[in-house]
C-alpha cells in the first residue's frame, strides 16, 4: 500500500507539470496560428483590394458607356439607317458586357444581377425604340426615340446598378 502511495506522490506531481505544458503549448501554437492568419489576410488584401477597386472601376466604366445617350452619341453615324444603328447599339452593348464578365467574381451576387439588368435594359429600351420605326427610318430617327424612352423611364436600372457598384466598393475604405 506504501509503494502505492509513494507511486502516486511522484506520478500525480509529474501528470499535473505534463498536463500544464501541453496547455502552455497548445496555446503558444494557438496564437502563432492566428498569428499566421492575420498575416496572411494582410497580405491577400494587398492583393485583392487593388484588383477589386479595379474591378469596380471597369464595371463603372461598362454602365456609363452603355447609358443610352452615351452610347448613342459613341456609335452614331449620320449615314446609317434606323436597322444599321440598331444592330451597331445591340452589338456595342453586348460587347461591353462580355468584356466585363469576369469582373463579376469580385462583386456580390446582388451588384452583379444590378449590372446584368442595367445591361438587358439597355437592349430592352433599344428593341422598344425600334419597334415604332419605319423600315426606312434613318438612324438619327431612332437615337431621338432611345433618347426619348430613356428620359421617360422612371426605374433607371443602370444608375442603381452603379449605386450597388459604388457602396460595395465604399465599404473597403
């Protein structure tokens, strides 16, 4: 029973020491761990913020070149036709968008839909404006419609797609 004891008074202390320095340890690596976080989440924000704010840029650039009056005004020819300018704005606006798809993985999936409807409502007011023309209709003709139709509009899809852009870009700064 003595030997017992005895066992005990040296395993007990020297159980307790192990038990204290695996907690010493665990907790060293613990914060060396979030440590390494920390500074690898300093170092991908060096990174990202750049290609993200670039991003942003490129998507602000995209709606505003595709705003009816700026469109119309870039691709306008006073020789084409109604159809000529038509397919020339559709062409444009399809373009631009497809230049810009990939800028949608930096972006919430809510920013991205508004720029993808600011899109289609551009198409949209285009296919509105040419319905009412005349097969013979000249393509400045149909700039006055779009420009009209785009002054009636009450729901402007591509000045909340460009809000959406701006605060998410805001809220990194």
């Amino acid at each position: 029973m003595d030997y017992i004891a005895d066992l005990l008074k040296i395993i007990l202390p020297a159980g307790l020491v192990i038990y204290g320095m695996y907690l010493t340890i665990m907790s060293f690596l613990k914060k060396d761990r979030e440590k390494m976080l920390v500074e690898l989440k300093s170092q991908n924000t060096q990174t990202i913020l750049p290609i993200r704010l670039q991003a942003g840029e490129r998507l602000c650039l995209l709606l505003e070149r595709i705003m009816p009056n700026n469109l119309v005004r870039r691709v306008n020819n006073p020789d084409y036709s109604a159809r000529d300018l038509y397919s020339v704005l559709l062409h444009e606006v399809r373009e631009e968008f497809n230049h810009n798809l990939s800028q949608q993985v930096y972006f919430s999936d809510e920013t991205w839909e508004s720029v993808r409807r600011a899109s289609e409502s551009v198409i949209t007011l285009t296919n509105t404006a040419m319905q009412d023309m005349s097969p013979e209709a000249r393509g400045i003709d149909l700039a006055k419609k779009i420009f009209q139709l785009s002054l009636d509009q009450k729901n402007d899809a591509i000045q909340q797609a460009l809000k959406n852009v701006k605060d998410e870009i805001r809220i990194f700064f």
